[in-house]
C-alpha cells in the first residue's frame, strides 16, 4: 500500500534551505495570504475605524 504524505516546511526547514541553497526567501515563502486569514485581518483593521488603516485596507486587498 502507498501511503503518500504531504507536509508543509517548517521555518527551521526554509531556512535550512535558504542557506543550504542560496535560494532567496521570497522564492521560497509565497507573496500571499490565504483568503481566510486576509478576511480577519480587514475585519479586524475596520472595526478600528481609523482612515489610515481604511487606506492600508485597500492595499491588503490587492494582494
């Protein structure tokens, strides 16, 4: 029987990776958020009510 085992890198292992490989952080840790967590952020930032955050808001969501 093949079991196949996905697991993710822990930090330890991307920085194991990083200076074992020379490889850049950013090609190694994906420039995104996952859906979920960018919801709870953008609640959290207007339940403050604060016009700077409202703006920084916006940049959240082009990401």
């Amino acid at each position: 029987m093949n079991v196949h085992v996905i697991s993710l890198f822990s930090k330890d292992d991307i920085l194991v990776i990083h200076r074992l490989f020379d490889i850049d952080f950013k090609d190694l840790i994906p420039p995104f958020l996952k859906n979920e967590v960018t919801n709870h952020i953008k609640t959290a930032l207007r339940e403050l009510k604060n016009k700077k955050i409202q703006t920084k808001i916006k940049n959240l969501e082009a990401v």
